[in-house]
C-alpha cells in the first residue's frame, strides 16, 4: 500500500524505524459518544521522541470536507496522549483535549463561508482520527497514516424517540428521552434563518427533557403579530400537554432571533408560562404589536449602521444601537417572572447581546427580580455558541431577509476563547435547567 503514495525521504525512513517494532496503535475511547462528551486520543507503540501528528477528519451531510491537526512528539515510553501532551503546531496548540473537534475547519480549497451543522440527527457525525508520521501541514490524503480509527459523534442517545409534529399549525420535531417519564419539557428555538434545526433539541433530550425543535414559518407566512404569538403559544402547549411531560416543568430556550421570542413569550403570554428561560445572543428589541418581519423591517430603517469589514464580511451589530429606552421598542422583560440565563459573547457582530443584557438587567433591577437573571459573558466569544466542541464559524454564507442578497456575514469570536466559551456555558447551561426543571424548589418574582 505504501508503494501507492509519493512519501518524503525523512518521513519514509521514520515509517522504516517505527516497522521494524511493533505497528503503532490508535486508540479513542469512547469511540462512540454523545457530542458533549469529551474522548480520550492515545498513541502507542511509537518510538521515543518521534514527531507525529495527529489529524481529525469529517465528511459533511454537505458532502464538504472538514479537518483538524497538531503536531505531537512522542514521550520516553513512546506515547502520544492528547488530554496530556502539548501540541507544538496545527489548528491548536497546547494542551488541548478536544482540540481535534474544535478546531476542525474546511480543507484547503474548500467553498469559502461554510457552516457545519448536522440535520439527519438518526445518524452520527463520523470522524476519522489518524496519525501520521513528522510533523505535517497538508498532504494527508497523499500519505498513508500510521494507523487510524473512526469514532462516532451523536446528538441523539440510544432510546431517544423522535417525533415529527404537524399539528394544530405547529410544524416542529419533538425528542422524548428514554424511560418512563415523566418529564420536563423545553422549546427550542433558534434564529432568524429559519427552516427545522434538530441537533440542539436532539441533545437536550439525551439529557433528559422533552423537547421541540420549533419550525419557524416563513416571513409574511401568518400576516399579524396574533396569528404568530398564538403559533409560539400553540406549540408550548403541545409541549405542556404531552403526556410525557411534567405541565408545570416547561421552559424555553432560544438562540439569536428565538431569544427574542422566548423573551417577548415569558413577559406577554397569559398562557405560556415558563418555569425557566435560556437566551443564547439574543437582544431585547421587539416594536410592540409588530410581526417578526415587522420587527426587522423596523431594524433595517438603520441599515446604514450595517458596515463591511476588510475582508467584506458583513457586519449588522450596530443596527440597534444604541439600546433604545423606548419602551414601545423592545420587550417589557420587567413582567418575566421566571428564572433567565443569558448566554452571550463579547465579539457578537451580529447582535449587541452584551449591551442588551445591561439593559434586561437593569429593566429586571426596576422591577426588583435581578434575582431571577443570571448572565454568563466570554470574552472573544461571537454570536454562534452552539454546544460543546462545535468548530468555531466566525464568518459564514448568509442570504438577507430584505434584500435576498447573499453575503458573507460576520458572526464574530476567535477560535480557542469562543471554543472555551462553548464548553463552559453548556455544562452551565444544564446545570441551570437541572436547578430550574428538577429540582423542588424556584425562585418566584418578589411581590
């Protein structure tokens, strides 16, 4: 096999070391996991003080490929062990344990603004992890690896039951953890590009709550902002109403746009009542009896905020700044009378998550209820903090509402900070819903 590939003379004579003991072996345990769990890399079997890398490899449902590498030197035993070991080079450096997933960007010569997400949540993110001889930069599809192994990444865990929803208007999924139930429920919702996003819900239900994936509907598709508010309300109460689904343990989760529903939902619904929120990089800013695409018609009266950059990725945070103390213009959240977590980055350049979080604060601190925030904020983190371990996508492809151009949007973050945020804010994320939907006790708004 080897006489297939063009092999530089130093790596061919370190291949011709390491044959003649044993073969190197590979190993990644667990070599199928949730995509929250951390893996363990190891390298045996290398001679002492060999450089080697490490290389991670995806194939997407997009059918584009993505990959990560660091440059390793084995130890006196010679081992290579990822969780221990310093990187010298590659995507990472350091002493990274899940460097290999996080750091995963697009081959060279990919389509430029890509994003990475998983639809087909019934199947795994595969990733082949393999080692190479010295250290290397490219070329890893012209070499044979030293050894290699496939590991399986799920957002779905073994017995979680997936359930399309058509009804009463509400199009979404619905996940079920395994077990007797029952449970808590939660609603899922994402931002403004619209369409079904699985992967998040599929994951809060491996962790034990019931939850949709909300489909938003197309802009214009229902013509006031009653129709949309009873659409939210409609799906909450297909939550609430499961069978599976402890009534009075529902809580709603957003990113971006679906932020600012949950938000708009938890101060102005007389039906849907939260037991507890997440806003991930959401804002506040809501034009009172306005539809969503009302709402960003209304935002695009200041499109002249928007910019470009050097390198002509769109820039859109400026658009609702200031943060305006026009009460009509954005959610009364002095009425939220639930338990909020904010979750933002401090290089969102999407939305001004961090201005806006002072203010809910300083709004729920009129109200006297800065009890029920809690705000979590990351430095050099941009708008799209997904779950752990999900490579960091500072600028993507983008189609605008308004105008349908296509754009390469900024989204902000640098990669190992926004990473870190990723994982710290997760774990904390479940904390908080362990705290708010299990547990016996919550804090109620003070009267």
């Amino acid at each position: 096999m080897i006489g297939c590939f063009s092999l530089k003379r130093g790596a061919l004579r370190r291949l011709s070391t390491m044959s003649q003991t044993n073969p190197p072996i590979l190993s990644v345990l667990p070599i199928r996991a949730l995509v929250d769990e951390k893996f363990e890399v190891l390298v045996e079997n290398l001679p002492a003080g060999s450089p080697v890398t490490l290389h991670a490899l995806h194939h997407s449902e997009d059918k584009d490929y993505w990959e990560a590498y660091a440059h390793y030197i084995s130890d006196h035993r010679g081992t290579v062990s990822v969780a221990e070991d310093l990187s010298f080079g590659g995507t990472y450096t350091g002493i990274e344990p899940m460097g290999l997933l996080w750091s995963m960007r697009p081959v060279p010569g990919s389509r430029t603004g890509l994003r990475l997400r998983k639809m087909d949540v019934h199947s795994p993110m595969l990733v082949n992890i393999s080692v190479y001889s010295g250290h290397i930069a490219e070329g890893f599809r012209e070499q044979p690896p030293l050894a290699s192994a496939l590991t399986e990444r799920w957002y779905m865990a073994p017995g979680v039951r997936r359930i399309d929803i058509k009804e009463k208007g509400v199009r979404g999924t619905l996940f079920i953890p395994p077990g007797p139930g029952p449970f808590p429920g939660l609603m899922d919702m994402w931002g403004g590009s619209g369409g079904l996003l699985e992967y998040r819900a599929a994951l809060l239900a491996s962790h034990g709550y019931v939850s949709m994936a909300l489909e938003y509907f197309s802009p214009g598709e229902l013509q006031s902002a009653e129709l949309e508010f009873k659409y939210f309300e409609a799906a909450f109460n297909i939550i609430k109403d499961h069978p599976q689904v402890i009534p009075d343990r529902v809580g709603l989760f957003g990113l971006c746009l679906g932020a600012v529903v949950t938000m708009y939902l938890a101060a102005e619904s007389t039906i849907t009542k939260p037991r507890c929120c997440v806003c991930v990089s959401g804002n506040h800013f809501y034009p009172r009896g306005e539809t969503l695409s009302g709402m960003h018609k209304a935002m695009m009266r200041n499109s002249h905020k928007a910019r470009m950059d050097e390198n002509d990725h769109y820039i859109v945070r400026d658009v609702t700044l200031p943060i305006t103390s026009d009460l009509s213009m954005k959610v009364d959240v002095r009425k939220i009378n639930c338990p909020m977590l904010l979750v933002n980055g401090h290089d969102d350049q999407n939305t001004p998550a961090v201005e806006s979080a002072e203010d809910i604060a300083q709004m729920m601190h009129t109200a006297g209820k800065e009890h029920l925030l809690t705000r979590l904020h990351y430095p050099d983190t941009g708008h799209l903090i997904e779950p752990p371990y999900s490579p960091h996508f500072r600028a993507t492809k983008f189609i605008t509402e308004s105008t349908k151009a296509k754009v390469i949007l900024l989204w902000g973050g640098q990669t190992k900070p926004h990473s870190d945020a990723q994982e710290d804010s997760w774990r904390k994320i479940l904390a908080f819903l362990q705290q708010h939907l299990y547990s016996t006790s919550i804090p109620k708004a003070k009267m």
